[in-house]
C-alpha cells in the first residue's frame, strides 16, 4: 500500500482504537472498580489469571503494556516501509529493558526479569541472557558489555536515558515534509521535561548537587549547558531550592507545581510535576492526532496517548493495592474526579 493510502487507513483504524482507550473521560471507568480483578475485567477479555493479588497489580501493568505495543507494531506494519521514526519509538522499552536486566544481573538473579517483548523490532538478543555483552553486540549500546555494580548502576542508567534521548533526537531532526516542526517541537518540549524531571528526582531524593546533576542530563549536543535546547531548562532550575515556592512561582512551567497554600510548608514535589506534565503532554497529543491525520505525526501522537493510558493504568492498580483514596489517586494521575 502506498503510504498516503497507508497513513488514512491507519488513522481511522488508531481513531477506533482510541475511542475505546482508558483515556480523557473514560479513564474514570479505572478508578470506579475496587479490587484488582475487576481492574484486570475491565482491560482484559481473557480471565483473571490465579496468581496473589500482589502479582496480580503487576500482572494488570504488563498486560496494559502488551497490548499497547501489539496494538503499536500492527498499525506500523500496515506501510510497506515505515519511517525510521515510527520503529524508533520503540527503543524506549529496549532502555529499560535492558535497565532491568542490569539491575537483576546485579542482584545476582538467576530468573530472567519480565522484559517488554518488541520482536523484530529490538535492538537486542535477549536470547543471550545472562550475558549482557552478547544481548548488546553489534548495537549502539554495545559499550554496555558488563554488569555495572550496585555504585555505578545509577550512573549506567542515567547513560542509557542519555543515549536514548541523543539517537531519538537524531532521528527527530532528520525528518522532512508536512509536520516536520510540530514533531521537534513536541519531542523537544518532552526531552527538555525529562530532563528537568531527572533534575528534580536527583535534587530532592538524592540530594545531588549542581555538578553531579549535570553529568545525568540529556543534551542535543555534546555536554548539558545552559544554551542547549534539551538540557538547558533543567540547567536553569539547578539552583531554585526545593523548599522555597517563591523561587518557582515564576518558572516557565510552574502549572506543573504541586499545590501551595499561603502559611504552610512546602516542598516541590518530583512525582506531582511528572504526573502532571503527562496529563498535558496527553491533551498536546490527542490535538496533534487529530491535527497531522495522514502523516507520522498522528502515530506517534498515538504511541504518547497510549504510554499515557498505560501510566493511568498503573497508577489505578497501584491506588488499589495500596488502598489510596479513590479521589487521591485519580488527582495523582491527572484524571478528573468524576464517576459515572
């Protein structure tokens, strides 16, 4: 099929998939169910697997995570020859796949952690495990060919996110024609929020400072500086302190900020900002779908919705687990608090 004829029947085929999607409204349909069997009822057609409900949550998670990336390959495979882009996307899960494989290797496991399957599509022989230099060979990543120890597996990963944001960035650029701008200007502003994600995870729950920060930053060239379009926002916050709301009222992104209340202590709040980014990111997404409907943006517009419908998932899985209150956990996945 050729690729305009290609890229319509795709769109309307990811509109239908969309329409039945945990997302906007309908994500309240999650938080409406109290135990985790429903959850997985209300996600899944087949039967509720009989394992502890404490696997069950995990169980709901890479279900969600199954489905979406199957969902994914299937609308991608529909061209002939899909853009580099589109496969690219999926090097996100081989990340963090292979951060979970590190971080087993490094506790010594035996068992194979679950791992996001992608096919054809990995960058990685995950057949080779436990050897984690034949998994990499003849990859980007081929330099990771050792299990880090436990003090450098921070600064392993933070490596990998860096790669990552570098090759997605590449690819990013080289892409031509309608779109073009509204795709790097929405990875940009994505790159440069998770960076200051990163910034901000490091400063409050790690108490990093400035220099060390700086060294864990993705950046579009080759050092994170104050001038580079994705490390540069993150760069900027390095010396706000965590506990002044003054110094953050006026940020660029303070919508994102955890609530303030005159009178009472505060302190910014990482998750909140991550949580909170998402739940826009997911608006800005659902517009571009719609906006770019015969071009690789509405895909990849797709893929952001989706990733986002799998956070909503597993925040309602986790709410129930830890039996947070309904309107707690739907504040903290940015759904609005009302059930039908």
């Amino acid at each position: 099929m050729e690729y305009s004829g290609a890229s319509a029947y795709v769109y309307a085929k990811a509109s239908g998939i969309l329409s039945k999607a945990f997302t906007g409204t309908r994500a309240s349909k999650l938080f409406a169910v109290k135990t985790l069997s429903e959850l997985w009822s209300l996600i899944s057609s087949e039967e509720v697997p009989l394992i502890p409900q404490a696997l069950l949550g995990e169980k709901i998670e890479e279900e969600a995570e199954k489905r979406f990336i199957k969902q994914y390959v299937s609308l991608m495979e529909v061209y002939d020859h899909p853009h580099k882009i589109l496969s690219d996307l999926l090097h996100f899960y081989d990340i963090a796949n292979l951060k979970e494989l590190g971080a087993a290797l490094c506790s010594k496991e035996q068992t194979m952690p679950h791992i996001t399957e992608l096919g054809k599509y990995s960058m990685f022989n995950y057949a080779a495990w436990p050897d984690i230099a034949k998994i990499t060979k003849g990859t980007p990543l081929a330099w990771y060919n050792k299990v880090p120890d436990v003090h450098e597996q921070q600064r392993i990963d933070a490596k990998l996110d860096n790669q990552y944001v570098k090759m997605m960035w590449e690819s990013v650029n080289e892409i031509s024609g309608d779109g073009r701008d509204a795709v790097i200007g929405f990875f940009q502003k994505d790159f440069i929020m998770m960076n200051i994600i990163w910034a901000l995870r490091l400063k409050v729950y790690y108490e990093m400072k400035s220099d060390e920060i700086l060294e864990h930053l993705a950046s579009g060239g080759s050092i994170a500086c104050a001038g580079d379009p994705l490390s540069g926002p993150a760069v900027a916050i390095l010396d706000k302190a965590v506990d002044s709301y003054a110094d953050w009222e006026g940020w660029k992104y303070a919508k994102f900020l955890n609530l303030h209340e005159e009178g009472t202590i505060w302190r910014i709040d990482p998750r909140w900002v991550e949580n909170a980014y998402k739940s826009g990111m997911y608006k800005q997404a659902e517009k571009m779908f719609h906006a770019y409907p015969l071009t690789d943006l509405s895909l990849i517009a797709w893929f952001r919705i989706k990733q986002h419908e799998c956070d909503i998932i597993r925040t309602a899985a986790e709410g129930i687990r830890l039996n947070v209150e309904t309107a707690e956990a739907m504040k903290f996945a940015g759904v609005e608090a009302t059930i039908d």
